[in-house]
C-alpha cells in the first residue's frame, strides 16, 4: 500500500504537520500490526515549486503538458498517481484553505474536465485556531470529488494557535488513530468500488456536458477513449454501487445538468 499525505501549511512544526505526522505514526502501525508494506509519501507543497496559475487555459485546450509553467506540479502529481490514497491537510485562513492548497487545485483544474484519480481514497483535514473550517473542507471535498477521488472521511480541527505536544497527542491520538483506521480500511476493503450517490451525481453531470462539448477537443476526446460517453457507463471505473442508487442518482445529474453545464 501507498500512501501520500499533502500538507500546505509553511509552518513546517505547526499544527497541520504534527496532527498528520500522528496520522501517519498510527498508519505505519496499522500496518506493521497486520505484516503489510506501506509506504508513506509526504509533501509540503509549501516548500515545493508551485508557481501562480496564469489562467492561461492551455492545460484546457492544449494538454498540460504544454503548460507554459515549469516547476514541480508534474512530479506531485506522479505521486498522486502512484498513491492508492492520499491525506490533504490545510490551514484554514480567512475561512477557506490557505493560498498553497487552492493554488495546488487551481493548477489541476484541468483534472475536473478530466478525472485521472478515480479509485483513489482520500482523507480530508482542516485545521484552525478557532473558527469553522466547514468552508475549507468543502472547497477540497467539491475538488477532488471532481477529480474522481473517493472521500473516505473529512475532519475540522480547532487547535489554537499551536497545540502544545503533549496536549497535540492526549487530546488528538485517538481521532488520528480513527482516521488511520479508516483510510486504511477503505483502501483494503476496495470501498472506492462503491462510489456515493453524490459522486455518481457528479459523474452524470459531466458525462452529460462534455458529450455536448466539441469533438475536437481534448476534453471530449478523453471521455471518449475511455467509453465514459457510452449510455451504459455510470462511473469512472467498475463498481458495485446498488442499481437503485445509481438510477435515483443519474436521474439527479440530469436534471441539475441542466442548470450547471
């Protein structure tokens, strides 16, 4: 098993980074309990290279390989494909996810158009001095549920400015042990095999509007080499979703297509 956790917080000992690095203290336990590989993939991607999205749209309608744009968002997102899951934690400010993370989204927003990651699990986690972090995890939940990722869970934590240690760890081990446990599960059980009814939703909406899109374009020809036009696909990959779910939701996507596409 692979797993890579995304921090974006420059506060390399603050809050975000201890409260995974605890996560994945119970991760390497988990599985050394059960005698299985892991590997665990960490990334500040406040110290990487990620420069500005220009808004250039040449990921959109050239590929992003011609991104004029050349840092290390290749390489992250190698790792991204490497992982069988992922932890994404951000700092909340201003309410919402810190500049790091959304400009780390803003660079991938051509995955939206064209989901690369379905299959894999994700824990989400906001951390915050003292205010809601329900923005910040919604911003990543509407995100990588458009990039196919299956969210397993998402957390918010209010830690002061910066939890002491000790009390990071008296207060905090057993929700880190928990989300472990949990993302654990979710990649050994195969639970991205049943995608949400949201998730289905999500998938219809986009079937429906890049059907509708230009032929030649890059968008169009992606769904297309992959059959996800094909009026029997209802997901990115095979799944077991109960029929009645997938009915109820496709019948959801196409009605709110309407207004969204």
């Amino acid at each position: 098993m692979r797993i890579l956790t995304l921090t974006s917080s420059y506060r390399e000992r603050g809050n975000t980074a201890r409260l995974v690095g605890l996560i994945e203290q119970h991760l390497v336990a988990l599985a050394a309990g059960r005698n299985e590989t892991l590997t665990i993939d960490s990334i500040n991607l406040a110290r990487q290279d990620i420069r500005m999205c220009r808004g250039c749209r040449i990921c959109f309608d050239r590929g992003e390989e011609h991104c004029p744009l050349k840092d290390d968002l290749p390489s992250i997102r190698a790792k991204m494909e490497e992982a069988d899951g992922f932890i994404v934690a951000s700092p909340v400010y201003v309410n919402d996810v810190n500049g790091v993370a959304k400009n780390w989204m803003d660079r991938l927003a051509y995955v939206c158009h064209r989901p690369a990651f379905a299959g894999k699990c994700v824990y989400l986690i906001a951390t915050v001095a003292d205010s809601p972090t329900r923005h910040a995890l919604r911003t990543l939940n509407l995100g990588l549920r458009t990039w196919g990722c299956h969210i397993v869970g998402e957390a918010g934590f209010e830690m002061g400015a910066r939890m002491p240690d000790d009390e990071l760890k008296t207060e905090l081990d057993s929700a880190a042990s928990r989300i472990a446990d949990e993302l654990h599960g979710a990649i050994v059980e195969g639970r991205y095999l049943r995608p949400s009814f949201f998730s289905l939703m999500v998938f219809r909406i986009q079937q429906l509007s890049w059907r509708g899109h230009d032929p030649e374009s890059l968008d169009y020809a992606y769904w297309q080499e992959r059959g996800w036009f094909d009026p029997s696909c209802t997901f990115y990959i095979n799944h077991r979703a109960l029929p009645l779910k997938v009915t109820a939701a496709r019948l959801a996507g196409t009605v709110l297509s309407r207004f969204v596409a």
